[in-house]
C-alpha cells in the first residue's frame, strides 16, 4: 500500500514548505507540492493540513536492555517497551549498556535490537559498558563492530566518575584508536560514547587523549553534558571542537542540579557551538541516580523515558526561542549524521520512512516507522 500525506508543513528538518509527502514499502518515494493518488493503486491518503510532519524521532542514547542497579537488586530499572518509543515519537534507537556490565550483558542488548527491529522500528547498538576493558560479544570490540551491522561503536565508557574504572590516556586512547578502525572496516561510525560523571574538569581525560594521540574529537560523543553547572560551562568551550549530548530526562527531578536541557540547547547555541555538533538523548530505562556527595550513599532514584526528548524541543521553541528547525535537529538529522545511520534523520526522498506528524501544541496526531503507521 502507498501512503500519501497530503497539505502537511515538511520539516527535513530544514523548513520545505507546504508539500505532499508519498511513501511506499518502507521508504519515501516523492515530495512535491502536489502530488495526485497513482490510478490503479491502493492509497491510503492522510489529510495534514494545519500539522508538521518532521522526521521520526532518534534517541541515541537508550537502555533497551535496563540499566541502573547502584541501589542493589531492586534498583534495577525495566527494558524498553516499544509503546514507550512510539508515544515518545521515536522511531529509531541506540541501544547500550551503562553501570551494570557485569549482570546485563552485550549479547541481550543485541538480541533487543534485533527485538525491536522485528516489532517494526529501526535500532542499533553500542558494545561495551561503562567498565574498561569494555565487555563484548567476541572478546574484542574490533570484531563486534567489524562484524555486527547493529553495532555502530563502543559505549558508554565511564569517565570522570566514581562508578568509573578510571581508565588511563593509554586505554582510552586504545578503545577510541580500535573503535575507529573497526568502524571503517564495517564502515560504521565507530564512535566511543562517553558517560561523563560529577568531577571536575571532566573533559580532561579526552583532552589528554587528543593531545597524545592521533584521535580527533570528534571520535567520542560526550554524554550527561547539563549534569551541573561546570561541565556545562566547560562543555560551551568543548562543543567548539567535538559533539555534546545533552540528556534530557533528569528534568525536573534535580532541578538543582542540573542544566534544562531546552535553555542548554539555546546557551549552547548562543555560545558559538555549532548546531551540528548537539544532540538530544533521553538516558531512556537507565537509573538517574543522586548521592549523598559525603558518604557517597545513594539517596534518590529516577527512570529516564523517551518522552523526554520531544517535551524539550518543545519548550526549547515555546519558552526558549529556538527556531523549530534547529530544535529538531538535535533529535533528528545531527545523531543521523555523526552515527551515520543510513536513511535516517531527514524528509527525503529514498530516504526511510519515518514520519511524525504533529500539531502546534507538539501532539502526536500520526506516526510511521519504516513505512507502516504505528499511531494514527
């Protein structure tokens, strides 16, 4: 069956204007201002006037599996269902392993991926965990990226934190240097996504690694960037030269502490950070923990959700200021490009077709994932 989105406002996320918008199988076949039902063919037309319809969703950063455990057994928060994605607006996800790389393990986070692909929505994965050496599925992250088309890099490594192994510049230099051939033998991003933990100066340990080593900046995706007040403050200065991620679903359970993350994109973006260089991720089914910073004790406990992301980008273009297109962006077309998920992040034609169709207040009215409507 053909699908034809007809009169809808297309964000790409660049603002195309008003267009009719055809799909077919699991991809985008034309964009047009106008386009006509084919005769002879099934159609299933979707009247859009007065709706967005921007790409489906990316959350690069998601415990499919569950995460958390810091609190001991019952700590441990529950993997990701696919209705928490699709009412989040998301139709594509990044699947990793956080604190607990010891009792969740890589082969179950690629088994969800692979999970959630059949349940119709797109997903890919980072091997590793927060311990170094990181954990994988062959013994060695070169192979897992090398050989598995879900697993795009290695993540999310700990640093600056005490929940970290406290890698050293050589082992960190190591993973990033492995993860960087694996990805272009697989031809993947081959990216290290880094959790980025309550320590001072904690950009430190990419810094040392760039400045001895040939690595980039751009070989490592920072996480947790808003966490408070001085790694955001550093990250202004170091989004100049790589990627920050902001996390979006700490809000409003430490206010705070924490940066929102819809004034962070706007701060960022008025601070001379390349618009390219954000992204939004929600830390979906990972704990969201708080300690006590004199014993260390954990005293408060938080699920992310995928929900976050969406309810951001609307406040950052309601409350903030945001011109819609950038909001988008960072939730879009950015994690599409550095991750380089083929097919995703834009309105396109040959593009996948992921569609969500909103309306002024940010409500989702439609959504498809890979050409097959999953809320209507």
């Amino acid at each position: 069956m053909l699908t034809l989105f007809k009169n809808a406002r297309v964000y790409s996320p660049q603002y195309l204007g008003s267009k009719d918008v055809l799909t077919g199988g699991k991809s985008i076949l034309a964009i047009a201002d106008h386009i006509e039902p084919p005769a002879g063919v099934d159609v299933q037309t979707v009247d859009c006037t007065g709706l967005w319809l921007v790409p489906g969703l990316i959350d690069s950063h998601v415990h499919i599996t569950g995460g958390g455990g810091e609190g001991g057994p019952i700590s441990r928060m529950p993997e990701l269902q696919l209705g928490m994605m699709l009412e989040a607006g998301v139709t594509t996800v990044i699947g990793c392993l956080g604190t607990d790389g010891i009792t969740r393990t890589v082969e179950s986070v690629l088994m969800k991926v692979k999970t959630l692909r059949a349940q119709g929505v797109s997903a890919w994965m980072y091997t590793g965990a927060y311990q170094v050496p990181p954990p994988s599925i062959t013994g060695d992250i070169m192979k897992d990226i090398a050989l598995f088309e879900e697993v795009i890099g290695v993540g999310e490594v700990a640093i600056s934190d005490h929940r970290s192994s406290v890698p050293s510049v050589a082992e960190l230099t190591r993973i990033a240097a492995h993860a960087r051939v694996a990805g272009m033998i697989g031809g993947k991003a081959g990216i290290v996504n880094m959790h980025m933990g309550d320590a001072r100066d904690p950009f430190k340990p990419i810094h040392d690694v760039v400045a001895n080593s040939e690595m980039g900046y751009r070989q490592f995706l920072p996480t947790h960037c808003n966490r408070n007040d001085y790694i955001f403050k550093d990250a202004l200065e170091y989004g100049k030269k790589g990627y920050v991620d902001i996390t979006t679903s700490g809000w409003p359970y430490y206010q705070d502490e924490e940066i929102k993350p819809s004034t962070a994109l706007k701060l960022l973006l008025e601070g001379g950070v390349p618009l390219a260089h954000i992204t939004f991720t929600s830390d979906a089914c990972g704990s969201l923990p708080g300690f006590d910073p004199e014993t260390g004790k954990l005293i408060k406990l938080e699920m992310g959700l995928p929900s976050s992301n969406l309810r951001e980008v609307k406040d950052a273009v309601l409350v903030d200021g945001v011109p819609l297109e950038q909001a988008l962006q960072v939730v879009t077309s950015n994690p599409a490009d550095i991750l380089k998920l083929p097919g995703k992040g834009y309105i396109r034609e040959g593009y996948d077709a992921d569609i969500l169709l909103l309306d002024a207040g940010f409500n989702i009215v439609h959504l498809m994932a890979m050409g097959k409507m999953m809320i209507r």
